[in-house]
C-alpha cells in the first residue's frame, strides 16, 4: 500500500505524537509499505525532502508561526498531489490544517482516516482561548468527513469533548484491539471493561517500542549526574505547561518530610528547545529554589531513555489536563523496571490501571503527587513486573497490524 501520514510536526520534534507516527511509519516501510510523511519545515537546518529509515519526509515551508502554530501558504497544493499518489491517508490531530486534509481526501476519491492523539489545551491566556476554540471547530469538521477515527482507549474517547460527540451508547466497539484488553486486570484485579463505542471509533493501542537498558549505560547515566543513594524520580517529557512539571518541583517538600535524600531527573527538551512555551522561564525562582535536587538531561535517544527509565526508582506522569491521552512514557518506565506515579486523566490513568505497576493520583496536586511518589518508593518490589509480561500488553507487532487492517480496509481500490 502506498500510505500518507499527515500531521504538523514530526520528527525531529520531540513529542508522544511526532513519536507514535515515526514509529508506526518505520515500522509500515518495514515492512514493505510506501510510507509518506507530509509535515511543516518548521526549522530552516531541516531539508525539505528527505528519506529516513524507509520514510519519504515531505516538509512544506512555514510563511509564519504564531504560538506552536504553523502557517503553511502551500500546504493545500502539496497536500492534493500527495493525497492522489496515495491509497491511504491517515491525519494526526489535533492540527489546524485537519479540515482541509480531509477535504481534499474526500474530493481526491479516499476515505480520510484521523488518528486523535489528545485533546488541544493551550496556556490559559487570551490567545490560547481563541486557538483552542478554532482548532476544536476545525477538528470536528474534520472528524464529521473521516470515514475512521483512531483514539488510543476508549477511557479518553468518552471524556474527550470532541471524540464524545463520535460515541454512541447502543452501537458496538468497532475494532479487535480493544477486546483485548478485556482479558487485561486492573490493579486490584478486576478485569478492565469496556462499554459501548460508535463504529467510526476505533481503539487502537498505541506503539511502544524501546531498546532494553544496559547496566553499563545505567551506571554510566548515574555517575554522570552524580546520583549517590539517592532515590531517582523520573519526569520524561518535554518541560511544557501542560505536563505538570511544576506540581512536581512542588511536591519536593513533602516528599522530603518522608525520605530525605532525593533526586529528580527531567529527560526531554527545555527552554528554547520547546516551541511555543515560556513556562522554563516563567518557573526559573522555583527551579532555582530547589536545583539541589534536579538535574536536567535534554533531550535523549532510544538507547538513553532506556537507561534513564532503568535509572529511576520511580517515574511521574504529572500532566494536568486532556492534551495528554495516554502517556507513551509509562510504558516504556514499565518495560525497563520502573513503576509510575501517574495523573487521574482519561487515558493516563490506563496504563498504570491495566498492569498495576503504579499509583494513580489526584491531577495538579503537589501533595497527592508526592504521597504517591513515597508510597511507590516504600513498596517498590510491589509493583515492579517482569518486561515480557508488559510486552504482551503492548506488543508493537499487534498496534502496526491493526492499522494494516485498518487501512486495508479503507485503501482506495
């Protein structure tokens, strides 16, 4: 099959979204399928066409940006030749650009397939508002022309605002990939259930592929920061006002009413490196206030998350609202070894809730979040389990099939 993704950024970006389509689209030319991704040329060192591990990058340039906004004055004539080449298109959202990608999927004789990684939640100023009520609208229309819309569990898809409208109560969960999950135990072992999902809705367990950590690399990582006994608190993602970091940086305190010698290690971009955000700087007094016990690593490759997941005695997933859906992160901690300390969201709170290796805790309260952090630090050897078990649950094979019947389905003939 000749494939199109087409989403905002993509890598070398660093996000759960840009992460899930560069997985999902290596692992499509894998095996065999012409796999084509059409994004922004969001920074000017990043060719416009390239070929990456099998997957053709098409970058349209960028007339001018407003906030993590991209405007893209030859997107709908580079989107149209792209889409005819093509037998599948599959759309990322959110995006502002969603609307017109369907459209023209849908003039061009294809059936438009979304894939709704989160909801879209800005900072809350004056402008953000406005975004935000303008993306939400452009999605819908986008979702009202998709033949198939993709969501990660049916958790989020019931509390989202736009994947709600999708759902009906009487009709029946239209894919194989959730039924699985039914065989799955929540953490006091009672089996996950699933109610009722609209046909146009199918859940599909995202991509989660990581190297295993190696004991060289784990030494190498912790003498590299110094770590010296101290229990290792984990926070992988990139430093947005989103993901909840300062309700961490303010759970120190209480945490160190509890055990005293601490570390907290941040792995993801920072500052500058995130587009769009202000708050590293607006945060620099308390960052300042506590730098005894962070340390920032920037960004990381495969290899060196691995080793930073195996690192950490326990990682936090403290993001405050819907424009985190899952938590990519918390899979990955659990194939190496490490226990979460996850936000009561729809959808974060899966992950820890079908596999039991960790603590689900009240969304943005520092307090909350550091008696969860100490209760799994206590009682570590409780809720560790073994990587194969994880991998059964999340088997990369598994989530790149379901897209391949998916699309196969829905290919244009």
């Amino acid at each position: 099959m000749r494939i199109l993704f087409i989403l905002t950024y993509y890598r070398p970006h660093v996000s759960g979204l840009t992460i899930y389509v560069e997985r999902l689209a290596k692992a499509l030319a894998a095996r065999g399928h012409t796999v084509t991704v059409l994004t922004s040329h969001y920074a000017k060192d990043l060719p416009y066409e390239e070929t990456v591990d099998g997957v053709r990058i098409v970058r349209a340039p960028v007339a001018f940006r407003f906030n993590k906004g991209v405007f893209m004055l030859s997107f709908p004539f580079e989107a149209w030749r792209e889409i005819r080449a093509h037998d599948v298109v599959s759309i990322h959202l959110p995006q502002v650009e969603a609307a017109l990608a369907a459209s023209l999927t849908r003039l061009a004789g294809r059936k438009p397939i979304l894939t709704y990684h989160c909801d879209l939640q800005m900072p809350p100023v004056w402008y953000g508002k406005i975004v935000d009520c303008l993306t939400f609208w452009d999605n819908l229309l986008a979702g009202k022309l998709a033949d198939t819309i993709v969501t990660y569990t049916e958790d989020f898809a019931q509390h989202s605002p736009f994947l709600s409208r999708f759902l009906g109560k009487e009709s029946r969960i239209a894919d194989e990939a959730v039924r699985r999950q039914g065989d799955q135990k929540t953490a006091d072992g009672r089996p996950v259930t699933l109610s009722p999902c609209h046909p146009k809705v199918r859940v599909i367990l995202p991509p989660v592929v990581i190297p295993d950590p190696t004991p060289e690399g784990v030494r190498a990582l912790r003498d590299r920061v110094g770590l010296n006994g101290q229990k290792v608190i984990g926070f992988a993602a990139r430093f947005a006002y989103e993901k909840g970091a300062g309700y961490l940086i303010n759970a120190i305190p209480h945490i160190l009413q509890e055990i005293p010698n601490i570390r907290i290690l941040f792995a993801g971009p920072y500052g500058k490196e995130v587009i769009g955000e202000t708050i590293w700087y607006d945060m620099q007094p308390l960052i300042r206030r506590y730098e005894p016990y962070l340390t920032f690593l920037g960004t990381l490759n495969p290899s060196q998350m691995a080793d930073f997941f195996a690192a950490c005695d326990v990682v936090t997933v403290a993001s405050i609202n819907n424009t985190e859906s899952f938590g990519l992160v918390q899979v990955e901690a659990f194939m190496c070894g490490t226990p979460v300390v996850a936000a009561d969201l729809p959808g974060v709170r899966q992950p820890v809730t079908m596999t039991g290796m960790g603590e689900i805790v009240p969304v943005a309260d520092a307090e909350g979040l550091a008696r969860g952090i100490v209760k799994v630090l206590r009682n570590r050897d409780h809720y560790v389990k073994p990587r194969a078990e994880i991998m059964r649950m999340f088997e990369l094979a598994r989530t790149v099939e379901e897209y391949e019947r998916l699309f196969e389905e829905k290919r244009r003939r």
